[in-house]
C-alpha cells in the first residue's frame, strides 16, 4: 500500500469517528429535550390533578351574591 492510499485510509476513519461522535452528542441531546418535555408534561398533569380536586371545606364552593 503507498502513502496515498495509507492517507485517503486514515482521513476516512477519522471521518467515520467524527461522523460517529456527533450523531452519538446529537442522540444525547434529543434525549435530553425529551427528558425534559417529559417532565414539563408530568408537571403540568399534576398541576390539573390539583387545581381539579375539590377546594377545602368552606372555600369556593359557593358564592353569596345577596349583598
């Protein structure tokens, strides 16, 4: 094998390790923001569990308009 071939070898693993390490950074990062969206939606369900419960004893179930 000569020198060129030995180059053009070297410069397509490097390239297929680079190509390879930023797919792998990019997957991580969706993963991430799916993590997140995740939590923001869980966060949100539970924040409408709450405001749907029935208020306390004494609060908000009636209005006096008499006045």
């Amino acid at each position: 094998m000569n020198s060129v071939g030995i180059a053009n070898t070297y410069a397509a693993t490097m390239q297929a390790q680079t190509s390879q390490a930023l797919q792998s950074e990019m997957l991580k990062i969706a993963a991430q923001q799916d993590a997140g969206l995740v939590a923001l939606l869980q966060e949100g369900a539970a924040n409408l569990q709450s405001t749907q419960t029935a208020p306390a004893p004494g609060l908000g179930t009636q209005v006096d308009v008499s006045a």
